[in-house]
C-alpha cells in the first residue's frame, strides 16, 4: 500500500476507537485492564492490528516468496507440502539398555530422528563411580561413561539412515568421538552418519551452566568439532546453537532470539578467524528454540529469526551460497510451561505449542509428554506426544501451504518488532566488545533474571493466568503412571566399567590421554586425538581429566 492508503487507514481506526469502540466500551468495558493483554514476554497486544503498524513494509525485502532470500516465510519452497519435519522426542534415562529399548519403540511408532537425553554425570564429564557423580546416574537422562555404553545405546540402529541428535555441551566432542568410534566399528562409515550434537558452549555460561573448561578453550572446542564436521563427517550439524535453554531460564522471547543469534554469529566469526570459509562450515550449523505459550508470539520469533540470520550471513560474512543463509531449526515445546497440577492439560498446551512451530517453518520437532512435570515421561505419554505431531501433520490441514499466516498484520507486526529489538541487543552486546566480553560481564544473565522475575510476579499477582496454577484450581489426586527405572541398571553399568578398565590395552589408553593433552596445548584439531581415545576405551571422566589438566576448569559466578 501507498503512503496515501496508510494514511487512510490510520485516519480510519482512528474514527473507529472514536465512534465504535468508544461506544462499545461505554457498555461494560473488556474483561481485564488494557495492559494485561499481553505476550508471554509481557508485550503489549493491540486490539486490532491494520497496514498502518507495518508502514514500511516492503514484500519482496522483508517478506518474498518460500525458499528464497531473506527466507522469512521458509527454506524450502514447498515446505511441508514436500516434505514433513522430523519428528523427534526427547528419550534417555538410567541404563544405555532402557533407552535402547525406548529409541526401538519410538522408531516402531512413526518417530523418524532420535533424540538423547543424558545424566548430569555424563554432562559434567564424570564417570559414573567418580564421587561427585554419587546418586545421579540415569535421573535425568541416559548414562555414558566410555565407547562400550554408545556400543549398547545404539545397537540395532541403522546409524547411517537414522539421524540422531544428542544433548550436550561441555564434554560433547568427547560423546561425538564415542559415537563415531561406535559406528565405524560398526561399519558405518563416519561421512554416512548424520545428526546433531548439541556443543552450543556460550548458552551453558548464559543459562544451563553444564560448562566444564574456561571459556576460551571450551570456545576453541567448538570451533575444533565444526571444523572437523566440514571435513570428514557433511552430514552432521556439529553445533545445535540453542535458544531452548535460555527460555527455560526465563528469558523473554526477543532475549531468546537476539542472545542466540549473537551466539551463533560469535561462533561464525571464530570460525573466521580460524581461516574457514564461511560456506564452508554455516550450512551444517543449526538453531534450537522453545515453543513457549504465546502462539503469535512464537510464530513471529522463528520468522524473524530466519530473516536476520539470512542478512548476516549475506551482508557481515560475505556468504555466497544459499544454504549457509539458511536458518534451519529444531523446536521443543516449552518445558517451564509444564504444570504438575493436572497434568492432562499439558496434552493440550503442548498441541498449541506444536502447531506454532510447525506454523513458524521448523525443521524438525520435539514434543514433551504430559507426566514431565512429574518424573521421566512413561511410554503411554510419550506415545500421546509423538501422535501430536502426527495429528498436526496429517489432519490439521496447516501442511497444505507455506507460511499460512504470512501477511498476516499482527504476525508482520510482532516479526518486524521482534527484529528491532533483537538488534537493539546486538548493539548493546558490540558495545561490550561482543559475546563472550558481555556473557563474561553477566549481562545476559542479568537480562534473562529480571525477565524471570517479572513473568513470576505476573502470575503471583494473577495478571497472568496459569490454568490450574494460579486459577481453575481442582483438589484432586495426581492419577499418572510414573515410569520406574531397572534398579540394577547402575549396577550393571558399573560392572562393564571395571570389566572395560581391567581388559583393555593400558599403555593404548595412556598414549591417546598423552596426544588428547598435547593437542589441546597445541593448535591441532582435537576430533582425531578424542577418537582414538575413543577407541582405545578411554572413559568419559579420564579424558575430560587429561584437558582439564591443560586447560583448569570454570568457576560459577554470582550474577547480580
């Protein structure tokens, strides 16, 4: 529209909130004050959205056609219509025999990527005997202490059809050696397989904090891993750069969207300087968002994301193909949203926070089961939340076109915005000297509390409802099957450790912890050292030892 028509239209609303909303308000008013309409993220919604909120609005620049530059309404340009996104659920707990068990089944039901949990344990980089591991194994996701137990966790798996992501951060090069070693010894060659490691090391420091090793270093890891992907192993996603955890955390969506992003571009810009080209490795790095409650909120934040991850790469790095402006994503509806309170109603808020990930253009989909609040999800559940996908997939209808809600005033409003202040927050980040210098100085960390503590007092206050929470409160008992874990599975575990240790070749296992330190002093890629400790049945515990012997190790710091 024209700049007369904008006009027009303002001019129009403004004889409408004159004349027939005024009337229509002297009646009895809304049902709650103004300012309470609101995003998740405490934005405040308009009554009605016109072109007169997008009066720059410029199609081919900020919007275009499916598959093509700035990719605001998807990569592909058929998008579902050709291909569904790959459904995943999160699986992992106590014994590498039970989650075996669990990836089979969810294969046998239509799931077609697996999804990996692992115990605190395992993300800190312990053994599972190590004393600071005592009465944690299994609790919140699988254990994996050496090769043997990836051996076991993925027997049966065509590894070179199924792809598989894993959920880890500070040891995760160490886990994505015991992989490969695992399925070359298979058989499957190391450029067949494809997947996702987690390795997103700057939202452990912001938001998760499974860090191990100072900075610099766990950043050198990083850049080692993608490095090593964009040689040997093109079908892999060597970072999943996630905005998952730093929701969870209590971030805003905007939060989300710009601190992830600047991640993301923190690691191009290492890589840069490494000497990679940037169309080299950006096609195979990966994002990984919450699904949170608002649905137009949510839409608007994947939107904007491809958009600006589309310039950047274009306009800061120079790249050339088009895949390295892709923005490819994975999504999981939001756990913080969860409630323990009626937990059935959960099947419903993550249905609506499905729909908005598939209606936003995700890549693949993770959807949480409704017991989540309450302990590790029962097959029953898990089973309710992959037929969600199903559901929306084959019967919603939302699949028949791309980006149905493109045009859409309120949606352009919220993606234009949502861009706006994602780049007031890169400003802000380049001021500090970039992301590390603001992640060392706490001032994610800062922003994401504060907006914490604000959604809390919105719910305390009841300015915000929470079905179940702070309104439509029943007194009744909890009637879920919790899943209960083998008992002896630790013990079992424990046992193949010390049969591991006691027969394997001991001067093998002590030349490979000798080259793993030697690369990390020196400026070799530690992928190939880490795979032949891998393979020499190394544990998990013994080789983060031997970098944190070279490296030290990172302190907690209080965030004021």
């Amino acid at each position: 529209m024209d700049k007369d028509e904008i006009s027009k239209v303002a001019n129009e609303r403004q004889r409408w909130e004159a004349t027939t909303l005024k009337q229509h308000l002297s009646k009895g008013g809304e049902r709650k004050p103004a300012d309470e309409f609101m995003t998740t993220s405490s934005v405040p919604v308009n009554r009605v959205y016109t072109p007169a909120d997008v009066p720059e609005f410029d199609y081919m620049r900020d919007l275009g056609l499916p598959g093509e530059y700035p990719f605001t309404r998807g990569i592909h340009p058929t998008m579902y219509r050709g291909r569904l996104w790959t459904m995943r659920l999160f699986a992992g707990f106590g014994s590498v025999e039970e989650t075996n068990a669990r990836f089979h089944y969810l294969l046998e039901h239509g799931e077609t990527g697996l999804s990996t949990a692992f115990d605190f344990p395992t993300l800190y980089g312990y053994d599972t005997d190590d004393e600071m591991a005592l009465g944690e194994y299994g609790k919140v996701g699988v254990g994996v202490t050496s090769m043997a137990d990836m051996e076991i966790l993925f027997d049966g798996i065509p590894l070179d059809d199924v792809t598989t992501s894993m959920t880890i951060n500070g040891p995760a090069a160490i886990v994505w050696a015991f992989y490969v070693a695992a399925a070359e010894k298979r058989g499957f060659p190391r450029a067949t397989l494809g997947g996702t490691i987690q390795n997103d090391i700057l939202k452990e420091y912001i938001a998760q904090n499974t860090f191990i090793f100072p900075h610099e270093p766990s950043v050198r890891l990083v850049v080692d891993t993608i490095e090593f992907g964009a040689k040997e192993m093109p079908r892999w996603n060597t970072v999943s750069i996630s905005g998952y955890h730093i929701r969870e955390a209590g971030s805003t969506a905007v939060q989300e969207l710009a601190f992830t992003l600047a991640d993301g571009l923190c690691y191009v810009e290492e890589c840069v300087k490494r000497g990679m080209n940037v169309d080299d490795f950006a096609p195979r790095l990966s994002y990984f968002f919450n699904a949170h409650n608002d649905f137009f909120e949510e839409i608007a934040k994947y939107r904007a994301a491809r958009r600006i991850w589309a310039r950047e790469l274009k306009n800061r790095f120079g790249a050339k193909s088009e895949r390295s402006l892709w923005l490819r994503f994975h999504t999981q509806t939001a756990g913080c949203a969860l409630t323990a309170q009626q937990p059935e109603i959960n099947i419903v808020r993550v249905a609506l926070q499905a729909l908005a990930a598939v209606l936003g253009g995700t890549q693949s989909l993770h959807t949480n089961s409704m017991d989540e609040a309450l302990a590790l999800p029962s097959d029953k559940a898990v089973r309710i939340a992959l037929r969600t996908q199903q559901i929306i997939a084959e019967e919603s209808g939302v699949t028949n076109t791309a980006d149905p809600l493109g045009g859409s005033y309120l949606v352009e409003t919220l993606t234009n915005q949502m861009e706006r202040e994602a780049y007031a927050y890169f400003d802000r980040i380049k001021e500090m000297g970039g992301m590390l210098a603001a992640i060392k100085s706490n001032f994610p960390q800062s922003e994401i509390g504060q907006a914490s503590y604000r959604y809390q007092r919105e719910i305390d206050e009841k300015k915000r409802i929470m079905v179940g929470v702070n309104d439509y409160v029943v007194d009744e008992a909890l009637d879920v099957p919790i899943l209960q874990m083998d008992p002896e599975g630790e013990q079992r575990h424990l046992a193949r450790l010390n049969k591991i240790r006691a027969e394997r070749d001991a001067s093998r296992v002590e030349a490979a912890l000798n080259h793993v330190k030697a690369a990390a002093r020196s400026n070799e890629n530690l992928m190939p050292a880490l795979i032949e400790a891998a393979n020499a049945y190394g544990t998990l515990g013994e080789i983060t030892r031997a970098l944190k012997e070279v490296w030290g190790v990172q302190r907690h710091s209080n965030v004021v």
